[in-house]
C-alpha cells in the first residue's frame, strides 16, 4: 500500500480463474479466497435474487442451478452479448465487474482495509485482445470502482515478475489459460520489458481441451451402457449431466498431468461406470489443439524478425494449462529450448502487482513496459479502382506489432460543396493476419466528424488514430487548411454504443456482492 492510504492491486481477471495480488515491499501478496483458502477463483457468479455469489460457490451451483450461472464470460468481452437474471439485462464488462468486485473485497479482507480506502490497480488481458475487448475491461473495472491504472498484456506482466537478471534476454512468453491463447515475443532488460510482436487466438484454450474429454468420456459411457440413439440425445441435452461431465473433465484433465493413467466415475439414469483414460490417447485427441498453438507461435517469431531457434533465450509458459506435458514437450522439440515453468497459476497477477507498484511510485526511474498493437487498425473506404465505387475496402494504416503508444493520420476528402458532416468507420483485423476485405475485420469506432466551415468540394479532413499504452484508441479530426480541429462524436462498436457508464451504473444498482 502507498503510505497506508490506497490499496494497490494487480489482477489477473481470467477466463475460467481469477487472481489478484497486493504489492507490497518485496514480493507481492497473492491473496486467497477467505472462504476456499485457494489463491485462484473460479471466474464464476451465480445470481440469487439480488445478491450475486463468485467463485466456488457459484461453480458448484452449475450442477444444480445452471441457470442462474454465468462462466466462461471472458470470451464474451467487447461483444453485444447480454445476460438476463431476476429482470435485468446485464453486458459481459457488466458481469466482470461484479468478479472484480468480490476479487477487490477478498483483497481489503487480507489487507486489513475498509471500504473507504481507494483501490489502485493493473488489469492484465491477452496480449491479443483487441480494442473492444480491452475497452470492455476497462470499463469493467470502473464499474467495480477501481482506479485502473493500466491495462497491461498477460505475458508483459508475467515477464515483470521474473525480475531482473541484468542482462538483456529474448523471451517467448507462451500463455495458455482456460479460455484465451496468447504467444509473445518481447526483450527484458534492467529498464523495463519490451514487446517485439504478439499472437493469439482469443476463443482457444483450456476450455477446448476440456471439450475433447467430455466428448471422450461422454462416448465411452454411452457405448458401455449400451444406450440407443434416443438414450444418447437425452444424455448430450441433460445439463445437470453436462454440468457434472464438466467438472469430471476438469479434474480428469488435472490427474492426467500428474500421470499417464486417470479415472472417471459417471453416473447417470441408474447407471454407474467407470471410464479409464490414457495420457496418450488425450494428447492425440487434442494433437490439433496443440498444433493451432504452434501455428501462431511459428507466425509471432516471424514476426518479431527472430525467427526460430537459437536467438530465443528462454521459453516461458504461463497459464494453468501449460502444465499439460503435451505443451512443454512440443515446444522444446519445435524451438529447442527447454521451456520454463514457473507459478504459471499466480504469475501474471504477482507481475500486474509489481507492475501497479511502479505506477504509483514517485521515482524518475521507475521500469517501463512496453507492448504492440495486437491488431492492424484502419478506416472502411470505397475503392478508388472501382468505377462505380461500390466495392469497399479497409485501408490499414496502423500494422500489428507496432509499438504503444502508436500514431497514424489518414487523410479523406469532402464530396460535396459544404458538406457538414464525414462519416467514418475504424476498423480492426479479426482474423490471424490482416486482410482488406471488410468481412475480415471488425468495426470498432463509428464516428461522425462535424465540418463547421464552408469547405468546397474535395477539401481535406485528417483524422488521427492514436492508441495508448493500453491500446485504447482516441480518434480526432483536422481541417489542415486552416489548421482547426474538426468536432467529432464516436462510440466504440458494441461496447459503448448504448451503454452509457452512468446507464451500467444504474443496472447495478441494488445488487450486492457476496463476500
């Protein structure tokens, strides 16, 4: 804490787990969960009226209350999706919000601190995600009333926690958490950590994994208890069994870690059976998993101009599901080096902590850590080559693995004499590389620049994009004839758009955490 007045917090706000640590002098305190003991917290929340319970609790209730149960919600940030519970319509940065809320009081528990004392803190996401996820995040942490101080990417802060060794180090940082993927190239030195390029892909992870054993284990009961096609539909469909299988998968996945051989117990409609599994036959099931992994760590290398091999030098694995063996034994044969796995559990956060510390402190010389932009940024335009201009196209002018803050300037002209107003839309690659074709990528800002003066036809406007450390984007307008500045509304697509801070603040109101 900062001289006993603010509560200073770095947090992992994972897909399927939660962390958050206190910095302190020297190590930072990596808090437990006052009811379980454990440092990780299910990602979970469960609505009960108007009181909504996170963590174990409510990852218990999936067997018994799906229904009133919220996972996975990660995976939903910077979406339009809406969650409906006891008449309210709640956004996923809505529901984070509420996970930070209970990680926040777990953490003025272990500290010792009331409700009155401000909180400080990082939030990690994946290097990967883009605007509107981070935006999401964002807000999210606003809504639980935290002070962010920054948005820092998972593999920054886990390198941050590593420490300093005095040396510059070439660092592949390769996170695997339950429900994201990222792979990070960046360079360590006494100063700060800088990223070099990044990769990921946001819908895979853990989870996916969990997946391909539910359907193993599924399969195999079904087959043992001799159940007919009807018999089948009935079980896929039953949630308490799905709920159950889950959570078999999840613990099946753990003890196939630990050894070659693991056992399940399924029991459904009178029927009890146990189902063995071999660590073999689960690598080869999910072997194409692994190989999507490598696919983008390959890309990432590429694209910090290191290539593969020796110029690496050290691999550093991050998230709960690396401990796979299938994951450092892959990566050893591609890259020939041994990769390191330490705390991937606790990490990010203890590094987020490390990273919050820095941002509060007074010195002049405090470290710096620097990431890219994950994503290539541009603006929808017509074609120029189209006669009729009816074809579109999306003009990048901001590449992936640029380094934060970036700038970039786009130029567009009027159409007509006095035309008040310039429609423009900022768009951001939503697939692995980047494509002109608007259906590979995603809106992200609408804007509407208003033009005050009598400008003639063919005028010029220049619109800046500027994105932050956080990689949160700012846009303005310039009439450069004269030099004024152009007024200019915008809301981030699916995340502001209706969603006004004040609004969300109202649809919490009423509602209380659980601690």
């Amino acid at each position: 804490m900062t001289k006993n007045t603010d509560l200073v917090l770095g947090i992992d706000l994972g897909t399927t787990y939660s962390v958050v640590a206190i910095h302190q002098q020297g190590d930072p305190l990596v808090v437990p969960d006052p009811i379980t003991g454990s440092f990780r917290v299910p990602s979970v929340i469960q609505f009960s009226g108007d009181t909504v319970i996170v963590g174990q609790m409510a990852k218990d209730a999936l067997i018994t209350h799906p229904d009133s149960v919220v996972e996975l919600v990660k995976r939903s940030m910077g979406t339009d999706r809406v969650f409906g519970f006891a008449g309210r319509t709640l956004g996923p940065e809505l529901i984070s919000s509420l996970i930070l809320s209970s990680l926040v009081n777990n953490a003025r528990t272990c500290a010792g601190v009331g409700p009155g004392v401000p909180v400080k803190a990082v939030i990690t996401v994946p290097a990967y995600f883009g605007t509107a996820e981070r935006e999401a995040t964002h807000i999210a942490g606003e809504l639980a009333g935290l002070d962010v101080l920054d948005l820092v990417a998972e593999p920054v802060a886990a390198a941050a926690a590593f420490g300093d060794t005095g040396a510059v180090r070439r660092i592949l940082v390769y996170d695997l958490g339950g429900g994201t993927f990222d792979v990070t190239v960046l360079k360590s030195r006494r100063s700060g950590v800088t990223v070099m390029s990044t990769g990921g892909d946001s819908a895979l992870g853990g989870a996916d994994w969990d997946s391909r054993l539910i359907d193993m284990v599924g399969t195999r009961f079904l087959t043992t208890i001799g159940a007919d096609e009807e018999t089948r539909e009935d079980f896929w469909d039953d949630q308490e069994a799905m709920a159950r299988l889950a959570l078999a998968a999840t613990s099946l996945k753990e003890n196939l870690t630990a050894r070659v051989t693991a056992r399940v117990t399924v029991s459904w409609r009178g029927h009890t059976e146990t189902i063995v599994v071999e660590r073999g036959e689960f690598e080869a099931a999910t072997s194409d998993l692994v190989a999507r992994t490598l696919d983008t760590t390959r890309q990432a290398l590429t694209d910090s101009g290191l290539g593969e091999g020796p110029l690496i030098d050290e691999v550093i694995l991050v998230g709960g599901s690396s401990r796979m063996p299938m994951i450092p034994a892959a990566l050893g044969q591609k890259l020939g080096v041994s990769p390191r796995l330490v705390d991937p559990d606790l990490v990010v956060a203890k590094g987020a902590a490390i990273i919050a510390g820095t941002l509060t402190a007074k010195s002049p010389t405090r470290a710096d850590y620097r990431s890219v932009v994950p994503r290539s940024l541009g603006v929808l335009l017509h074609d120029s080559y189209d006669p009729q201009a009816r074809r579109q196209i999306v003009q990048h002018i901001i590449d992936r693995n640029t380094a934060l803050p970036a700038h970039a300037t786009a130029r567009f002209a009027t159409i007509v004499r006095g035309q008040p107003t310039v429609h423009l839309q900022v768009m951001e690659q939503a697939g692995q590389m980047p494509s002109p074709e608007p259906q590979h990528n995603r809106r992200v800002i609408d804007a509407q620049l208003t033009v005050t003066a009598e400008l003639p036809a063919g005028s010029p406007i220049d619109v800046a994009l500027d994105v932050a450390v956080d990689g949160r984007i700012t846009v303005s307008g310039t009439e450069p004839t004269s030099g004024s500045r152009v007024e200019l509304e915008y809301y981030l697509d699916q995340v502001t758009e209706g969603r006004s801070l004040t609004a969300q603040r109202e649809s919490l109101s009423g509602i209380t955490v659980a601690q």
